[in-house]
C-alpha cells in the first residue's frame, strides 16, 4: 500500500514545482511586458522629436548657407 502513496509523493512534488515554475515564468513575462511597453514608448517619443526636427529644419532651410542647403 505504501506504493500508491509513494506514486502520490512524487506526483504532488511535480505538480508543486510545476506550479512554482509557472509563477515564476509568469513573473518573467510580466517584467518582459513592461520592458517591451517601456521601450515603446520611448520609441515614440524619439519618433516625435525626429519628425519635429525634420519639420524644423524644412521650415528653416533658407536660413542656412547654400552648401548645407544643397545637402538637405
């Protein structure tokens, strides 16, 4: 009799590591989460000053000397 609940031991321990490796996984994926919305938003704001930089620039084109001018 003691073979089944040898069986049981070993089950309820799979179970229990499967369980810690599953909060753990979840953790992981929740902190990735953050980084990947993190790094959008940074993604944005670079965006945003680029396009205002390139519409700076478009708009001031013929304030600067001829020789930078023909590089834009």
């Amino acid at each position: 009799m003691s073979e089944p609940n040898a069986n049981r031991d070993k089950l309820d321990q799979r179970v229990t590591n499967l369980e810690s490796l599953f909060t753990h996984l979840e953790k992981t994926v929740s902190d990735l989460d953050g980084v990947v919305v993190d790094g959008h938003k940074k993604i944005e704001e670079l965006s945003n000053k680029v396009d205002n930089l390139e519409k700076k620039i478009e708009s001031e084109k013929h304030d600067f000397p001829d020789e930078i001018r023909d590089l834009l």
